[in-house]
C-alpha cells in the first residue's frame, strides 16, 4: 500500500486562505508535507491551518502579499531558517482584477493585476530557486483557461494576459530550472466554485463593449456544474509528487472541458 505522497516534504502555497490554495493546502498536509501559507489574509489562512491541524497535520502562516517581493524574499528566508528545505512551492494567489474595456481601463489597475498575478508569481519563483536547486521539487503555477484556450471574457484583458505570460514564463522556467531537477508545471482551471469573484472589479461602461455569446445548453459538459477546489488540489499534488517525476513544463487543463465548448 502506497505511503503519504509528501511525507516529510516540506509545501508552500500561497493564497491558501481559500478556493484552489486552501484545497491544495489540505490535500499536502493529508500527505504528509508540512505545509507553510503565504497569504495575505493571514486570518483566513488560520482557518486553514486550523482545519489541517484539527485532521492531524502540520501548517504554519507567514503574512504575505505577493504584489511585496520583499515580503515574498523574507518569507522564503523564514522557512529556510524554520524548516532547513523547501521542496514543493504552489504560487496560486491571484485576483481577478478589474474588467474593463481597454480604452478606459486605468493603467493602475492593470498594474495591479500585472503587480500580484505575474509579478507575483515571478518573484515566487525566483525567491524559491535557492532554497530548491541543491535538492530539486516541484512548482506548480495556478494559470487559467482565460488566455489560453479561452478569449471571450470581454473586459478581462489584463487577468487573460497574465494567465498567457504565467504559461509562457512556466515553459521558461521549466527548461531554465531542470539542471536543478526543479520541476515547473501549469494548471488552468475552468470555472471552479470558489470566492475569487470578491477580488473582480467590472467597470460601470463594461456592457458598452461586450459581446454577446451564447453557449449550447450546459456549459459545463463533464458535470454540467463548475468544479470543486478539490478537484484542482487533487492534480495540484499529483503534479507536486514523485508520481509526476517526468512531468515539467506542460500546462494542464482542469475544466471539464468547458474550455473546449467556449474557446
């Protein structure tokens, strides 16, 4: 019978306060890895930790908000100090942002989603290698189907563009990384029933420039209902564990196939 999946290894996940990062970061700590959060609502990510610890596992919060690279660095130098390793790392925080059409969109906004999606993800990574490259690991970067298969959301412009550069820089990655048998992978969620809608801004003259579409019956073709945060997690670990040890740098769909009916 097989073994805890990550046992011994130790996790960070960012934005593990809820949605996909609190569903990845319960599906860890069930196998074994002591999982550290990264979360700018370190309230909400000890809720987590309580749930985790409640079930018999480990999890600590370190107060982060991804748009700080500062606070990124310190947090990845405080799990080295506490934890001596860092094996598997899920940059999964991210906001929807503003929707708005592109002639009134505000550059500030855009900034905002580029600051915490891309920026974000980037300096996640880049402050992750030195505490991975002498044991290798896994990173796994939450995309979506928004700018890849998926163009129709009118307004979302700035969210698509940095779930597109997220794959891109996760192909870079992936190929810079793997001298250090540092895996890099994507995940592109569809619809999932999480609460990301709090962090969308849509603009009062959104419905200017958008563009009816009208999807056949059921958008959802495989459960005809968007998918659950455990079911992201569930392909969250896979791609974290050894059981994906010749899996990197691949983008990997978790939709249902709604993104083939939509794109």
């Amino acid at each position: 019978m097989q073994g805890p999946r990550l046992k011994g290894k130790i996790a960070v996940v960012t934005g593990g306060g809820s949605g996909i990062g609190k569903a990845s970061a319960i599906r860890f700590a069930e196998e074994g890895a002591l999982v550290y959060m990264l979360d700018r609502t370190p309230k909400h990510a000890e809720e987590t930790k309580a749930q985790i610890e409640a079930s018999g596992g480990k999890a600590e919060v370190i107060e982060c908000d991804i748009s700080r690279p500062d606070m990124i660095e310190e947090g990845f130098r405080r799990i080295q100090e506490q934890a001596g390793a860092v094996d598997v790392v899920f940059a999964n925080a991210g906001i929807n942002g503003t929707m708005a059409p592109i002639e009134t969109m505000e550059i500030k906004d855009w900034d905002q989603t580029m600051d915490i999606n891309l920026r974000g993800t980037f300096a996640t990574v880049k402050y992750a290698i030195p505490h991975m490259k002498n044991t290798g690991g896994s990173i796994v970067i939450t995309s979506s189907i928004n700018g890849n298969r998926v163009f129709s959301g009118i307004g979302f412009s700035a969210y698509a563009s940095t779930k597109a550069a997220q794959v891109a820089f996760m192909k870079m990655a992936a190929l810079e990384l793997a001298q250090y048998k540092i895996r890099v992978n994507a995940i592109c969620p569809g619809a999932i029933d999480t609460n990301i809608s709090d962090n969308t801004y849509p603009s009062d003259d959104l419905e200017e420039v958008k563009i009816p579409v009208e999807f056949p019956e059921g958008s959802h073709p495989l459960e005809e209902a968007p998918g659950k945060a455990k079911q992201v997690a569930d392909l969250v670990l896979f791609l974290a564990s050894d059981e994906a040890s010749h899996v990197t740098g691949t983008e990997v769909y978790v939709d249902g196939a709604e993104s083939l009916l939509r794109g």
